[in-house]
C-alpha cells in the first residue's frame, strides 16, 4: 500500500475512511475527536461538507525540546535501552 512505499495516503482515500467513521451511529450520538486530520485544505473543505464542522479544536503548544525527547524515546525502550 501507499505507507509501505514511504508515500502518503491520498486525501480521497483518507476523507472516505474518516467520512464512514464519521458517519456511525457512535460518533453521531457521542461526537468525536480528530487527532491530525484535517491535515490538507482539501481535507478541512470535505470535512465540512459532509457536515463534520467541529465544535471546538485544541491546540498543543509544546517545545520543540520536549516535542524531540518524547519521539526519540519512542525508539528506545526505557528499561533496556
């Protein structure tokens, strides 16, 4: 697929996986939370006109210091390093 040849995911395939999500029952009577999509203007549109306007967005504002050990100590296991 797309991510096993290092490419990204085309936005029509990635809009149409998060509009049948979307469109659950699950997420329509609870809501629900994006975390990285939208990531394009194509995505944000689509999002919206398929009537998934958010309510609300969060921002992280994180250091890139602390951004940079979090991810490095992804690849090492704090145990046995």
């Amino acid at each position: 697929g797309f991510m096993d040849r290092g490419e990204l995911v085309p936005d029509d395939v990635i809009i149409g996986v998060v509009r049948e999500r979307l469109s659950q029952s699950d997420c329509e009577e609870q809501g629900w939370l994006l975390d990285g999509f939208p990531r394009t203007e194509a995505q944000a549109k689509e999002l919206i006109a398929t009537g998934g306007a958010p309510d609300a967005f969060l921002l992280l504002d994180v250091p890139d210091d602390v951004l940079v050990e979090r991810v490095v100590g992804r690849r090492t296991d704090p145990e046995t390093g």
